[in-house]
C-alpha cells in the first residue's frame, strides 16, 4: 500500500465526516509516516505508518518519568490487565514512551483504517483520563 | 535462541537502542537469504518427492502384473501337468520361478520408495514450517526496524514543530478544558433555544386567551372595589 494514497484518501474521509473529522500531514524521514490530527484532540495526534505486512497506529500516551515513580509497578499491571478489553488497541512502550497502537493488515479498506484511527484516539484519551491518578 | 526472546533478553539487560542492536541492516539480508535457500530446498524436495512417487507407483502396477502372470502361469502348469505333460510343466514351473524373481525384486524396489517418499513428505513438512517461521521473525525483524525509524520521525516532528510533546496531564487537562467548554456552549445554545421555543408558546397561549393575560383596567378598578369594602 503506498502511504501518500492513503494520505490523500484519509484527507478526503476527513472532510466527509462530520461527527469524526481529522487533518492529515505527512512527517518525512527514514520511513514514512502521517500524523492524523483529530478535531478537538490536536494534544493526542496519531501516527500512521505502513511496513511490509502491516499498517501501524501509534498514538503516544506518556514518558515512563512522567508517573510517580512508586507507581510505575501498579500502573504496568493496571495496563496489563486493561490490554485485553480495549477495542482494537494495546499498549505498548517505544524505548520511554508509552503507547497506545493498533496494528492493520496492509488489505485494509479505508473505513478500517478510518475506524482504526477513531478506536485509538478514543481509547488514548479514555486510558489518559483512567490513568491520571498515576501522574506525578 | 528465537527472536523473541533475543528481544527480552535485550530489554532485560537495560539496551537502550534495541531495535538498533538487533536489526542491523545485516540480519534483515541473512534472513532474507535463509529464506530464498529453504524455499529452494523445498521445491527441490517437493520435485524429488513427486518422481519417487511416481517411481513408487510404477513398482505398484509391476507387483499387481507379475502377480497376476505368476497366478495365471500357475494355472497353466496344472492343466500341464493334468494333461501328463511333465516336460511342459516344468518348462511353466522355471517361468513362474523367474517371474517370482521378478515380483520379489520389484517388491523391494518399492518398499525402497515407499519409505523414501515417507522421507521426503517429512523434510517438506519441516521446511514449510521452518519457511512460516523464518517468515514470521523476519516480519518482526523489519517491524522493529520500521517502528523505531517511524518513531524517530515522530520524536524529530515533536523536537522541530510547533507542536512540543506535552506532557499527558497537560494534554488532557487541555482537551477536558476544551470539551468543557464545548458542552457549556452546547448546554447555553439548548437553554436559549429553550426560551425562545417558551416565548413563542406563551405568546400563542396569549393570542388563544389562555394563561396570564394582560389585566384590562375593569380588572384593576373590580380588584380596588373589592379591596375597600
């Protein structure tokens, strides 16, 4: 799947939408990535990215010293726990940061990709709100 | 040692650059490498397996043919040896020795594919399933590659634009504020659309003669009356 097809397909599913609109930017390096930005979530972007056999979703949820430091063991747990009921989502950690992220077979359609984007931002924002008492 | 656990062990150790240390631009081409060898293998052993079966198969149709010349030479040399002819039966009895000779070979011949193409069915089933896994961790290798690099772009995005990775209290306590603020307007629309809805209907009610009407100033001058006496 080439990843500025998608870009251009995201951008015009995000103008259709009126209950779940997003702006897409591509982010240029070694690989490619696009940051859909939700409307009203600007803070809790989430980055799309396409390997081999799959398309990736990450939205970043926190750095391992934002969380008090005593809690960090409780809070592993609570997310461990959490994994598995979240709607197509897991958490996960990229070297310090927390994560949330979805993971798509490259033969996705768009509306599953679309519904991908929207389960994750709203399970970003959920799992910020249930996990702010871990914050230092 | 499989991949994944290379990967624990990293993180156990405290590496920082997993992803570098264990995807170096080499391991991605030895896999891909091992990969193409083991297919090439198994489509060697796959050819092989098909002419031993063949093979197999030929030696089959020989034992049911010899088999069934060996019975019929077996009846021939009864009718000989009925008819008394001792020369002919003996004649019939050294084919039926050759073809026996025959069978028995054929019989080994057979025997010898059968176990080979058992062999081989084995090697192509263990292949296929190495192929699946080598598959499978190279699908890792180049996933761990690819996250890392994506989150470096994202990590640069953050560092350069505008937009500065804020912390997640400050993020939330942002959208909660901003959605606040949406539901205050949203519930100051409904009251204002509630009261303009209100006014209308009392100023039908009015129109209609029902409800509090104006006081006409009979009504007042009655209300006065009454108060004085």
């Amino acid at each position: 799947m080439d990843i500025n097809k998608l870009a251009e397909q995201l951008v015009a599913q995000g103008k259709e939408d009126d209950i779940f609109s997003f702006k897409v930017q591509p982010i240029h390096g070694d690989v490619e990535v696009l940051k859909v930005t939700v409307e009203d979530r600007e803070e809790l972007p989430v980055f799309l990215s396409i390997a081999d056999t799959q398309i990736l979703c990450i939205s970043y949820l926190f750095k391992k010293d934002e969380i008090i430091s005593s809690e960090t063991a409780s809070m592993n747990e609570a997310m461990l726990s959490m994994n598995v009921q979240m709607p197509l989502s897991s958490f996960a950690m990229i070297d310090e940061q927390y994560v949330v992220f979805g993971a798509l077979s490259v033969n996705s359609t768009i509306d599953d990709i679309v519904h991908e984007i929207e389960m994750l931002s709203d399970n970003t924002l959920e799992a910020l709100e249930a996990m702010k008492a871990y914050f230092k | 040692m499989g991949l994944i656990s290379k990967i624990f062990t990293a993180f156990r150790g405290g590496a920082r650059e997993v992803g570098e240390a264990i995807v170096d631009k080499n391991s991605i081409r030895i896999f891909e490498q091992e990969i193409a060898d083991a297919e090439n293998h198994m489509e060697k052993a796959k050819r092989d397996l098909t002419e031993v079966m063949a093979k197999e198969m030929e030696a089959s149709r020989k034992i049911k043919s010899l088999n069934s010349e060996i019975e019929k030479h077996e009846g021939y040399a009864s009718q000989a040896l009925k008819k008394n002819d001792e020369n002919l039966a003996l004649e019939i009895a050294e084919k039926i020795v050759e073809l026996t000779i025959e069978l028995e070979l054929q019989k080994s011949i057979q025997v010898k594919f059968a176990e080979h193409s058992i062999r081989l069915k084995a090697m192509v089933k263990k292949t296929g399933k190495s192929i699946a896994d080598m598959k499978r961790q190279l699908v890792m290798v180049k996933t761990t590659d690819s996250v890392q690099k994506a989150a470096s772009s994202i990590n640069h995005n953050y560092a350069s634009g505008s937009s500065k990775l804020l912390t997640a209290k400050e993020s939330l306590d942002r959208i909660q504020k901003r959605q606040a603020e949406h539901e205050d307007r949203l519930k100051a629309g409904e009251a204002l659309e509630n009261e303009e809805s209100g006014a209308d209907l009392e100023a039908k009610m009015k129109a209609a003669g029902i409800g509090e009407t104006n006081s006409s100033a009979s009504d007042v001058l009655a209300k006065l009356k009454a108060k004085r006496s």
